[in-house]
C-alpha cells in the first residue's frame, strides 16, 4: 500500500504537473458545433421585412402600397412554413443534419411573419376596426382559412422551446407540432383564394407541399415497420424545439 499511493497521485497529474480539473479549466467552454446557423438564419429570414420596411419608407410598394404589404408579408410566411418542413427530409434521405438545426428558426421566422401578415390588415388595412374584421374573417372564407392558419401556428410556436418538449413529453409535443401540415395546407389555401387571376404560385407552393410529404413516406413506413415513433434522442427529436416538423 505504501508504494501504491505515490504511483496514483503521480498518474493523476498532467505533463505540467496540474491535476486534471486545471487542464478541463484550461480548456474552456465546450461550444455547440455550427452556433452561427441559427443567428445566420434570424438574419437572412428578416432580409425581406426589411426591405419591405425600406420600400414602405422610398415609396417603392407600388399604387396599392396595403395590398403590396399583405402580399409580401403572406408570401414569406408561407416559404418559411414550407422550407421548416425540408429539413427532416434532407437528414432522412441526403444524410445531412445541419438543416435540422436551422428547424426552430424557420418556423419562428413564419410565425413572425404571418403575425405581421394579420397585423397589417388589422392595422393598417382595417385600422383596428375589430368590427369589420370580425364580418370578414365570418364571412370570407380565404380570411377565415388564413386566419385559422395562423391560429394553429400560435401553439406551435408557444411551445417550440426544449422546455415545453420536456414539460410535455415528447410524444405529445411531436403530436402537437404534426398540426403544421394542416397549417401549410391552410396557407396554401388561403393563398390559391385571395389571388384573383394568377394562380402560379399557390401551385408551386402546393407542388412543394406534395412532394416534401411524399419525401417523408420511407422514414414513416420504416418507422412504423420497427414498431412505433422515434427513440427521444434519434436524430428527429434531437432537433427539438420547432413549431414546425
């Protein structure tokens, strides 16, 4: 035993003669691989708001600046909403994770801009006359489409944190975000309704929609064929946290 005690204590110091806790301090921080996708993606997503901030001020939103405001603000809400769902696809079929990173934030990033969507034609479309907001949303039907689309998305993104898939439990938070595809297919909608003439780009939206639901089937009839949902740390639940799945 007396020989044993200086051979352990000579272990458990370093090349420089610290003990391990010195060396861990030395180290630093341990730091999250690709931190920079998320704030690189909060910047990119609010490009188009703005510009159209900048337009509104030049006066560069055209002979009906309302509707040109309404326009962009749905367009971009609905691309974020369909390009949250591309990142589950991307790792299932091209092995590629980093998207999955970038889920929390496109979905917020089409949240933030459908809320915006609404509280332009409130405020500035309609002037805060709940009134006739209250006829149209009852009596329109792609107000009252849009306006459902936007209230499923309030409990997605309420709880897109990691604590609500802890308070929650997995299973039931994965339940409660599968309500994004009924939140696509109600834009998509809302979309085809409102353009009077040019149906082009609710198709294309509606084309996207299509095959990023197709792109899912072979991990779903794998999943089922193992005999349930994912294991909470797989790859799909370790990108938790977003309103959109």
């Amino acid at each position: 035993m007396a020989d044993a005690l200086p051979v352990r204590k000579e272990r458990d110091l370093g090349p420089t003669g610290r003990p391990p806790a010195d060396r861990s301090r030395a180290a630093g921080p341990r730091r999250r691989p690709l931190a920079w996708l998320v704030p690189l993606g909060w910047a990119v997503g609010l490009v188009p708001l703005a510009k159209l901030g900048l337009d509104g001020v030049l006066g560069h939103l055209g002979a009906n600046p309302i509707a040109e405001g309404l326009n962009r603000l749905g367009f971009w809400t609905l691309t974020f909403l369909v390009l949250s769902l591309v990142p589950t696809p991307a790792h299932d079929l091209m092995g590629l994770s980093f998207p999955v990173r970038l889920r929390r934030t496109l979905g917020l990033l089409a949240f933030t801009y459908g809320a915006l969507h609404f509280a332009w034609y409130l405020g500035v479309d309609k002037f805060f006359d709940l009134a006739e907001v209250a006829t149209d949303v009852a009596k329109r039907k792609f107000i009252t489409v849009g306006f459902v689309a936007l209230l499923v998305l309030v409990p997605l993104a309420v709880t897109s944190t990691d604590r609500s898939v802890r308070r929650l439990g997995y299973r039931r938070w994965k339940g409660l975000h599968r309500f994004v595809y009924l939140a696509v297919l109600l834009g998509v909608v809302h979309f085809l309704w409102r353009v009077k003439a040019d149906h082009r780009r609710p198709a294309l939206f509606a084309a996207a929609f299509a095959a990023l639901m197709l792109a899912r089937l072979p991990a779903a009839l794998r999943a089922r064929g193992r005999g349930g949902p994912l294991r909470r740390g797989a790859p799909e639940a370790r990108g938790a946290g977003s309103p959109c799945r």
